[in-house]
C-alpha cells in the first residue's frame, strides 16, 4: 500500500500528500456532502427548514476548518 499520493498542481508542481492527509480529505468530502444533504429542501412547496442548531453547523464548520488545514500542512511540494 502507498503512503503517498502524487497531486498535479496547475503550476507544474508535484505535491505528496500523504495518506492520512488523504484520508482526511475524503472524509472532509462526505462531510461536506452530509451538510449538502442536510440542507437540501426535502418537500416541494413547503418552507426550506434545516434541522441543524446553530451550534451544532458552527461545529461541522469549524471541524472541517481544522480538517482542511491539517491537509495543507501536510502537503509538501516538490518540483518535478
């Protein structure tokens, strides 16, 4: 099993991202579409009502914030 994932970046750069970093990435993804889905207008007609406390979106948010920067600091470019 590899432990890293080569990344094209629009710049002709290499990124490694490690797979933990990868790992967290994906599950940031299906975070992000579970709040998608959360969200969606589930009746026609009827008032867009989202079931989700202030709190509990403020936490997903912040979740995903960390989420996202440990994957940034992950990454370790290197020119090709």
């Amino acid at each position: 099993m590899q432990s890293t994932n080569p990344v094209a970046h629009p710049t002709s750069c290499c990124c490694s991202l490690p797979a933990g970093a990868l790992q967290v990435l994906t599950q940031t993804r299906d975070q992000l579409r579970l709040l998608a889905q959360l969200t969606e207008p589930h009746g026609e007609g009827g008032p867009d009502v989202v079931y989700l406390s202030a709190q509990a979106l403020a936490d997903c948010f912040d979740r995903l914030a960390d989420d996202l920067e440990r994957i940034v600091e992950a990454v370790s470019p290197s020119r090709v």
